[in-house]
C-alpha cells in the first residue's frame, strides 16, 4: 500500500497532479483543496488512496491525512464512488463537510453534483458520528492569501476544464463561469469551481 508520494510536480490542474519520483511520474486525482496547497510549488508530498478494481487502478493524492480519511469516509456511503467523493471535497473542506453534516443540512449537500436527496440523507446519517473528529480541524487545505489576480481568460479556460473532467458540459459550464468571472475578475480558479459546483 503506498502511504504517501514525494517528488516533483511535473503537472499540475485543478483536477490532476503529475509527481515524478526517482524517474517515475504518478497521475493522481486531486481536489480543489489540494491543488490550492500545491500551485507555486514545484515539490510536493500527497498522501495517496489507491482505488483498485478489475478493470481500473487509480491514485487519489490529499495535501493532508484529515483530506485523505474523510474521503475514504465518504467512499463508504452507500452510492458514493470516488469522483462524487472528490467533489464533495472540492465543494467543503473536512471541517467545513463535518459542520454540513452534523448541522444535517442536506440542501447544502444536494448543492454538489451526483448528490440527490437519498445520497445527501445517507452521508448524514452515515458520518455524523464519524466526522466529529473533523470539527475545527487546522490542518485542511486551505487558500492562504493568494493576493496576484489572474486574468481572466486562462483562468475561464482552466476552471471549464476542471469542470468538463468532472462531468459537467463545456456550454452551460463556461456560461456559469463567465458569469461568476464577471461578477468578481480577481477570483482564484479553486473559488471559481467551488461556486459553478453549486450553480451548473
């Protein structure tokens, strides 16, 4: 089982991470949270969860272990795979997911594509003694401070991307995005995602 990956971050996007280590490269699925930490950086450590079937072998990184177990927590939701996982926790960071959860505000949980009614329901009913932990928790990912603004072009372009890999159309989605880009053009991608998460 691998614990965790160190090395160089070869490729980065709000959905990915590329590390090479000792002329390696490891493809990882990333959350917003995530991608937040590493931008700027050009070594990273992530702490890995392997998904394993038959047919498919994929690496999931967490800038932290908090990140990590609540994403495993969630896989274990009747009806939550791992990209569904993956959003809720580029919507909520750990802390922000445990006080969802155990104020049982479903309508927040609904907000989150792939999230109906029942499956909003069950990771309440599910979690609510197990993300207690996670209350207050200091150590998720957060965005510290970006103050440089990014034009907003690259920064439509990346976040329609980011989206379409999630399983959103490229119409609708850039429609969203330029709206939200409108209304505030300093806006950081990870914030752009997070609020067209809640609206597409």
């Amino acid at each position: 089982m691998i614990e965790y990956i160190r090395g160089i971050i070869d490729e980065l996007s709000p959905t990915q991470a590329v590390l090479e280590t000792a002329g390696v490269g490891y493809a990882l699925g990333i959350t917003l949270s995530t991608y937040t930490v590493l931008q700027g950086k050009s070594e990273a450590r992530l702490f890995v969860y392997e998904y394993i079937r038959e047919d498919a072998y994929q690496l999931f990184g967490f800038a932290t272990k908090s990140e990590r177990e609540v994403f495993q927590l969630l896989i274990e939701v009747q009806g939550i795979g791992c990209q569904t996982a993956r959003m809720i926790l580029s919507a909520f960071s750990p802390a922000e997911l445990a006080a969802v959860v155990q104020a049982e505000d479903v309508r927040s949980l609904k907000a989150v594509k792939g999230i109906g009614p029942k499956a909003a329901a069950r990771i309440v009913m599910d979690l609510k003694d197990k993300v207690l932990v996670f209350l207050g928790d200091t150590s998720s990912p957060k965005a510290a401070g970006q103050s440089a603004a990014v034009a907003a072009l690259p920064v439509v372009d990346e976040a329609v991307q980011a989206l379409a890999v999630l399983g959103f159309s490229p119409a609708p989605t850039h429609k969203v995005v330029m709206q939200i880009v409108k209304d505030n053009p300093s806006i950081q991608v990870e914030q752009i995602i997070k609020q067209a998460l809640k609206m597409l």
